[in-house]
C-alpha cells in the first residue's frame, strides 16, 4: 500500500513537473524591414497546440524549453526556431515580396496572400512619383476598375472624379466611400505628403462591412505613422511650371473677315454680300496690328498669360521609441493659375501619436489641421472667362494699355480680360480640423479591443465683390482712348458662412484562434455618426467705393439666406475569417445600417447588408507540385454580396418638407387674398414619399491571381453589379406643383473585367526593373424603369437597355452634295427642297437618317420620330503602362495611361462655327475644314452665321468624336545621393534625392484640336488640363 501511495505521489509530482515546464512564450513576427505581420501561424512542432500573430505582429503560445515553434505563412519562408527563454524576435523572410504584404481592408488588416476579395493596394513608392496638388490624381492609371477623371486645371478645384466598377446611381451619387485613418473624409483634404498607402475596395465582400455607403466602393487611406528608432527630419520640396495641354487655336482677324463674309453668303445666297468691306480686309493685309483702328486680338494668348507656377514645401518629423512614436509634418502648397486673379493656397499641419502605456494597453491619436485660400475673378468662372475667350472675334478690342480696356466688339462691353484682370476678386476659404483619439487593449491572450472617438469640423466661407471696370475704345483724331462706358454697370457683395460637424464614435473586438491546421479569426463592432450643418449667406448692390467691400456700406436691398439640419448613421458589424492550411479560406461580412434619410415610423431605417468571400491557394496542393517550379502561387477566389445606398440629394425625403414662398391669388396669380398684396408665408415644397428606404447594390467577383517563377504576377477579374430598388425622382404633372418625390424604381447592371499584370526582376546587383501593365472594361446597361419610358434631359436620355445618361439625337449620314441630293433625301423637318437660299437644307448641310416613323417604320421624312440613341461618353478598355528602373541610385519612372474608345458630344461654343447665345462669336481655326464641293469630306458643315443653320447643330451623331487617347502621363527622373558623400564632406546628413518630372507631356487623339480628351464637358467652357516640369528635393536629416 506504501509502494502504491508513494508511486501515486511521484507521478503527480512528474506532472505537475512536466506542466511546470509548459510556460507562456510570448513574442514579435517581423518581415526583413521590421514591419509586424499579421496571421502568421506559430505552432509547437509535433504537436496540435497553436496560436496566429495579431495586427501588432504578436502571439502568445504554450510551449516548454526545448521544444520547436514552427512559423509559417504564406508568401514567407517557414522557419523553425527553438524554446530557450520565455520572450522571442522572429524574422521572417519573404518568398515573394508581392505575398507577404500586409494591406489595409475594412477595419482590420490582412496578408495580401490570403485576400478573397478584390482589393488594390497602393505603396508609398508608387505615390511619389508624382508631384501633384490634389490627392485625388494620384489614383489615376494605377488600379484595374477604378476611373479617375480629372476634369479642371483650375488651381483649388482640379481634383478628379473616382469611379469604382462602372456607374453606381442615377440620384444617388457615384463617388466612393473615402475613409482617412478610419474617419470618413474628403480626399482632396489629405496632403499627398502625409499618405503612406491608399487601399481600393472594390467588390462587395471587401465593402460590405461598410454598409451604408459602400456601394460604391471604398478608398482606404493610411497616413504616416513614426517607424524605426530615434529622430529624423526629412524636408521635401517642388516646384512646378504649368501651361495647357490643349487650347483652340485662334482664326487671325483677317480670316475672321473673311469667313464672316462667305457665311452671309451661304446664309443669303447672294456671292456679292458681306458683313466687312473688302478695302478693311486689305487694311487689316497691309497695315500691322496697332491697337487703333487695325486689332488682331490674341485673346486666349493675352487671357491664359500668367506662368502658372506651382510650388510645394513640406517638413516631417518622424520621432519613434520603445513606448511612444510621434509622426509631425507641416506642408505649405501654392498653386498659380493661367487665368489673372486666380490661385490656390493650403497650409497643412498633421500630428500622428502613438503611445504604449503597457503591455495590454496603447492610445494613439491623430491632429490634422488644414487651411486652404483659393482667389478668382468674381464676374464668373475662369471657365465661363475662358469660353467668352475662345469664341470672340479677333477683330474686338482687348486691351490697349494698363487699366484700358476694349469693347470685345461686344454691345454689353464684356471684355474676358476686364473680367478676369479688374472686375473683382472672389475668395474662398476653408479651415478644417479633424481629431481623432482611439485605444488597443488586450485583456487576454488572442483577444483585441480598439475603439475611437473622432471628430472633424470645417468652416468653407467666401465673399464675392464685383467692381465696376471703365470700357474704352480709340479715338483715331487723338491717337488716344475714349471712354465709352462701365462693365458690368451694377457694384455688387456676397458673402457665405457655415459650419460643418461629423462626429464617430467607433467600438470593436477581435478574436483570433488557431488549432491544428485551422484558423478562425472573428471581428465585430458597432459605430455611429452624426453631422450638422449650418449656412448663412447674405448679399447687397450699389457700392460707391471699391475699395470699402463691406455689405453695410451697399445702397441696395440685402439678400440673406440660411439653412441647416442634421443626419445621423449607426451600424452593428461583423467579419469572420476561417483558414484552413493556408490554402482554404473563408470569409463572411455581415453590416446592420441605419439612417436617418428613410422612416423610423414605417420600419424603413435599418438595412441588412451581407457578403461572403471564398478563396482557395491550389499551388499549394500537392497534385501541383509538378508545376510549382514554374507557377509559384496560384488562387482562385470568389465572392458575393448586398450593398446599400442612402446618397439622396434630399436629406429627407420621407418627410413633409416646407420652405418660404410668396403667396398669389391662384385666379390671376398677381395678388394675394390679405390685402389684395403678396404676402411671405409657408408653402409644402416636396412631395414626401414616406416608404422611401435603401437603393440596394448586388455584387459578384470571379478573381484568379498567379505568380510565374516569383517575378511575374498576374491578376485577371470578372464582375456584376447589379442594383436594385433605384433612388429615383419620377416625373409627376406640373399641376401638382411640387418637386417629385424620389422613389424606389428601377434597376441597372454593370459587367465588367480587369487584367494586370506586374514583372520584378533583379538584371544585376545594380539594375533592377519593375513593370505594371493594366487593363479593364465596364459596360452599363439600365434594366428597367417601372412607371416612366425614359428620364431625359434634351440630349441625355436614360431609358432601358441603354447606358446611363446616353446622348439621343439623330443619326448623321454624311451632308448633302447637292440640290438633287436634297430633292431626293427624305424631307428633312418639315421643310422640303426650296430655292429660297433662307429655307429648308442646302447642299453642304448635315443629312440626318430617316429610321422611324409613328409606326415604328421609316415614313419618307425625317422628324422626332427618327430621333435614336448615338452613343455616350463612358470610358472603355482603359489601360496603362508603368515603367520603373533602378540602375544604381538612379531611379527612372514612365507611366502611360489611355482609353481606347470613348465618345464626346460636341456642342456649343468653339465646337460649332459662331455659335454663342450671349455674344457675338467667331470661329477656331478647325473651323476652315468646312464643306464645300471640293471638301465634300469635310469635318463641318458649310458656313453659316450665328443663328442660322439650326438644323445642322441639332443633337446628332455627327457632333459625337472619338474622344480615346494616349497620355504620356508621367515622367520622373531621380538620384539618390550616396550616404558615403555625406559622411566623407562631414554634411549632417542621413539621405538626399533630387529629381525632375513631367506631367501630361504628350497626348495622342482623334479629338478635336484645342479640346482635351480626359474633360467631359465638350464645348468651351472648360478649365485647361496642366502640363507640368517639375524639379525637386528629398532631404533626410
């Protein structure tokens, strides 16, 4: 009995020995840079016992002295390391740099080798090498899927459209959701200094634990943080140069004349007639321009005179330790405009803390404070400015001396360069401060809490003062000026104001677990925003002294507004990730929205939005051994899932919705019944639609991604967007007298595929190259349109089967060649074949195609009936090309980015011959490849003066031009200086680079000259894109 009590004893003692010796390891998985990874699987060898590195890098696992912890992953070298303490520093390699990366997706972060969604990274290396003002531009040509049009070269306002994966919305907006540091803010607000990584979600299981507003995508961007050890200073700096990429080229006064006189003639028939004498033709011939009584204005040349120079400065401070980081910098950015009085400048300050209080707990925080002036003229727009430029005769006066200015040749004295140069400053300001303060606390082994609080507030406010400009023209008795009048004749003041408040409260958790060859990793959260809004605005005329704008000194009435409201969004989220032997995985989202836009009362609030992803890495089996030599990695992966939109225009459309109106009698509808006078009161605006609720967006991914021999990479993609239960604003009968309510109807899809591909290679130990080739196509079709045949705008029409936004018109044929041609054509608007040169089509109009009549049938004429759809103006089968090589320190970049087949609709002024609706107007010198007998092929159409031949200028598909192209978008040139330079001359400092770029530097199109094929809006009115030569500095102290 002693023999067995004392065997008793001396097991449990061996047990308890045995478990003594299992003690917690805990430890740090780090890539060769330092960086933690995450989802690294750490287990003890031989055994099941297991554990996965959290998003610090970190794992905590049950091992004894001895034994082996095996560390593996995918895109990593497995490396086996023995237990001899109770705390590690693991260093994993990289088997394919591309793999082993860790981006950014929602609320979280992954290895790029285990995304089952569609997800796009981009790295600080690819961001710099563009010297650009606005964030937003950076995007471009550099993610298969993802549009970005910059559509201004305005200083403050050249920022670019981003279109994810086709046309998301009628009413409800197109732009993705953009989130800074996790807080829901504006792109163009970021400093492109400050961005460490921008992350593009694109398909629903990336986006879907957004919820509310990521039907449209996501754009993730991670700003810089401290990393390394110690202090360092950097200080970078550019400066830029600008001019158009494109303008109009003018007709010469003499040409002007000329052509003026052949249109009279086309217009009367008459070859004797003319609207300028030819004695002042041959004057303008012999006499050079003198500013007297021979003007040959070069408007575009006098308006677009200012160098257009662009110069950024920025300082950072980057101070990183055991227990504390602090990432600081300061940018200071000033933009020139081509156009007088117009120019940009933002101030820029960001203060990015992290601080370690423990081992469980660590708050970070994040400052940023931006302040932006922006000046122009304040009779228009630069581009309304540009356009009366580009239309004017150069026959007009313009400008004879400092402070005299012509008459244009206009009656109302409008004079573009008066305008731009002296009629008064508009100036825009906006100061915006975003705070963010957020905690990481770890309780227990494998379980993570983070939340945060963040707030940003912003204040746009401008003032407006247009003043009187003195208008001359010359006196040829005194060789002087004379003046004849003021412009715009009326001193006027606006001044605007207002506040604006988003406030987030975000709270989540994270569990991981590994056991065995299994791996599950479960997020959930809730967050809420509220914003507030606030206006004024207020405006006055009859200024005497310019010089005092002040709305109290105006002698005229006083206009004021002002508005304000609120909208709040809560949402409850999850995420659950399963791997299996880092070769299956899983994922699944799941979102619960709720705003404020739709009715608590009938339930319409809350949305559930849900996703799911799956991938599977086949190179991993082992049936694929026998080509692993050669395909290195390979994955299939898909994915599904709902997405919901609430971007009305209207902030609540379910509701009554009341403004002021004056009241009328509704018998004559000039007095009120109160006094027989028309009295201020409420009146019911809106038509509510109370059961209004979620557009909803349906979305499939097919992904497969390989690596060839570790260098090539390619990634091919197909989708489907479909949405659903549109917000729309349907038409209803004028009598009612309200704004049409907007409506769930309707559907639309959007089919889609990407391909990229990227080449790395070492040629030496000094040459190294990388190459990113990309291309992507979206078609968008409108499925259906319940209650309503079609939306149309004029132009634009939206109906079923076709694009969103189509251009509808009449299909061109060619033009007439001649009178018989007329007399056999199908009668063209009514009006058949008539010798009267003023009625009906001639020879050398545009001849329109009789498709249609009230029957469906051709009908012999050609009238609204024949009106079809000519196309639209999306782009398709977009690519690019980015070329990088290293050799040595000398880094040279050459990007190229293009679309092959997209169309302009071409209208308007500086498109059609003399045409203007608000002055008299000439032509460009595109303009001379007119019809006539001998140019039967010609671009236009005969010549005809301002307001006559209507029928040629209809909305047809003659004006529709291929608007593809081929940008050399980018070039940048570097050298990086040696450190050993610095260290032989005693220079204090650790780095140093300078570089020169360039910017749009060629543009290979069919469009029209003087037209930019990237801008949308094609008639003159537009704001010239900007080539730019760069030159700058990179100094690290």
């Amino acid at each position: 009995m002693r023999k067995a009590i004392l065997l008793c004893w001396l097991l449990t003692f061996f047990v308890g020995f045995v478990q003594a010796q299992q003690t917690k390891i805990s430890g740090k998985v780090t890539d060769a840079n330092g960086n933690a990874i995450e989802g690294v699987s750490v287990s003890v060898k031989g055994k099941s016992t297991g554990a996965v590195t959290n998003t610090a890098g970190e794992f905590v696992i049950a091992a004894g002295t001895g034994e082996t912890l095996v560390f593996s992953s995918v895109g990593l070298a497995n490396k086996e390391v023995k237990v001899s303490g109770t705390s590690l520093q693991v260093k994993l390699d990289a088997t394919n740099t591309t793999l082993s990366e860790v981006v950014v997706v929602g609320y979280g972060q992954q290895r790029k080798a285990t995304l089952t969604g569609s997800v796009v990274t981009l790295k600080q290396e690819d961001l710099t090498k563009r010297q650009v003002a606005t964030a937003s531009n950076l995007l471009q040509g550099l993610a298969p899927g993802v549009t970005v049009q910059q559509q201004s070269g305005r200083p403050g306002a050249d920022g670019a459209s981003i279109r994810i994966r086709g046309l998301g919305s009628i009413y409800a907006g197109q732009s993705p959701l953009i989130m800074v540091d996790g807080v829901v803010s504006g792109f163009d607000m970021i400093d492109p200094n400050a961005i460490e990584s921008i992350t593009i979600l694109k398909d629903a299981a990336s986006t879907a634990i957004y919820g509310a507003r990521a039907a449209n995508g996501v754009v993730l961007v991670k700003t810089k943080r401290a990393k390394g050890k110690g202090v360092q200073v950097s200080y970078n700096a550019f400066l830029s140069k600008q001019d158009a990429t494109a303008i109009p080229e003018r007709t010469t006064a003499v040409e002007h004349m000329e052509l003026s006189n052949l249109a009279e003639q086309n217009r009367t028939g008459n070859p004797n007639a003319f609207l300028f004498t030819q004695a002042l033709i041959d004057k303008y011939k012999t006499t050079a321009p003198n500013n007297l009584d021979v003007i040959d204005t070069d408007w575009l040349g006098l308006l677009l005179s200012n160098t257009g120079l662009m110069q950024n400065h920025n300082v950072t401070i980057n101070s990183a330790g055991d227990n504390s980081n602090i990432f600081a910098s300061i940018t200071y950015l000033n933009q020139q405009g081509l156009v007088p009085n117009n120019s940009h400048q933002r101030y820029d300050l960001r203060f990015n803390p992290d601080f370690k209080l423990n081992d469980k707990l660590s708050i970070n925080g994040l400052l940023n404070i931006n302040s932006s002036r922006t000046t122009a003229p304040s009779t228009g727009s630069p581009e309304f400015i540009i356009r009366q430029a580009i239309g004017l005769p150069a026959i007009g006066g313009g400008k004879y001396g400092p402070g005299i200015y012509g008459t244009a040749g206009q009656t109302n004295n409008r004079n573009p360069l008066a305008m731009a140069e002296a009629a008064g400053t508009s100036v825009s300001r906006n100061n915006t401060m975003l705070t963010k303060v957020g905690f990481n606390y770890k309780p227990v082994n494998n379980l993570e809490i983070e939340g945060y609080w963040a707030r940003e507030f912003w204040t746009p406010n401008g003032k407006s003062f247009v003043k009187n400009v003195d208008i001359y023209v010359p006196n040829l008795a005194t060789l002087g000026y004379d003046k004849v009048g003021v412009w715009p004749g009326t001193t006027s003041l606006g001044e605007s104001y207002s506040t604006n408040v988003r406030t987030t409260y975000l709270a989540q958790a994270t569990w991981t677990k590994r056991f065995g060859a299994n791996s599950i990793k479960l997020l959930g959260g809730a967050q809420t925003e509220e914003f507030t809004y606030s206006g004024i605005s207020a405006s006055r005329t009859g200024f005497l002294n310019p010089n005092q704008p002040y709305l109290s000194l105006g002698s005229g009435n006083i206009n004021n507004g002002g508005s304000a409201y609120e909208t709040a969004l809560a949402g409850f989220y999850a995420r659950l990730n399963y791997n299996y032997d880092d070769k299956y995985f899983l994922e699944v989202n799941g979102r619960y929205d709720g705003s404020s836009r739709f009715s608590q009362e009938l339930d319409k609030q809350w949305g559930f939005f849900p996703s799911a992803s799956a991938g599977w890495i086949f190179s991993r089996e082992n049936f694929f051994a026998g080509l692993s030599n050669i395909i290195t990695f390979g994955k299939l992966r898909g994915s599904w899932g709902v997405l919901g939109n609430q971007a009305l225009p209207e902030i609540y459309p379910f509701a009554v919705n009341f403004g002021t109106s004056t009241y009328s009698n509704p018998i004559n509808g000039t007095n009120n019944y109160i006094n027989n006078v028309n009295t201020l009161g409420y009146a019911l605006l809106d038509a509510p639609n109370p059961n209004i609720t979620w557009e909803q967006s349906e979305q499939a991914n097919i992904g497969l991604d390989l690596t060839i021999k570790n260098n090539l990479t390619l990634t091919a993609e197909i989708y489907r967007r479909k949405v659903d239960q549109m917000l729309l604003s349907r038409p209803i009968p004028n009598y009612v007298g309200l704004n049409a309510p907007f409506v769930n109807a309707g559907s639309m899809e959007n089919r889609g595929w990407e391909f990229s591909a990227n080449y790395k290679k070492s040629l030496s130990s000094k040459v190294k190259l990388d190459v990113t080739a990309m291309i992507s196509d979206v078609r968008n079709k409108v499925l259906t349109l319940p209650g309503v045949p079609f939306l149309d705008g004029g132009s634009i029409r939206t109906a079923p089967s076709q694009a969103l936004w189509s251009y509808f018109g009449y299909q061109s044929i060619g033009y007439f060649a001649d009178s018989n041609d007329v007399k056999n054509s199908p009668v063209q608007f009514g009006t058949a074949w008539s010798s009267n040169p003023t009625v009906g089509s001639k020879p050398g109009d545009v001849k329109y195609a009789d498709i249609s009549g009230p029957d469906g049938k051709p009908d012999g004429k050609v009238d609204n009936f024949d009106r079809t759809f000519i196309g639209n103006n999306f782009p398709r089968y977009e690519y690019s090309l980015n070329l990088n090589l290293s050799i040595g320190n000398l880094d040279i970049s050459i990007f190229g980015q293009g679309v092959g087949m997209r169309s302009n609709y071409y209208s308007g002024t500086g498109a059609v011959p003399f045409a203007s609706s608000d002055f008299a107007a000439s032509l460009l010198k595109h303009h001379k490849d007119y019809w006539t007998a001998s140019n039967p092929n010609a671009r236009f159409p005969r010549l005809l003066p301002s307001g006559s031949g209507g029928n040629n200028y209809v909305a047809s598909s003659h004006w529709i031009r291929d608007a593809s192209f081929l940008r050399l978008k980018n070039v940048n040139i570097a050298y990086r200086v040696p450190a050993s330079w610095f260290k032989k001359s005693g220079v204090p400092l650790s780095g140093a680079k300078v570089f020169i770029s360039g910017q749009n530097l060629l543009t290979l199109t069919n469009a029209w000259d003087g037209f930019d094929p990237e801008i949308n809006n094609a008639n003159a009115e537009f704001y010239p894109l900007m080539r730019t030569m760069t030159v700058g500095v990179n100094i690290n102290f």
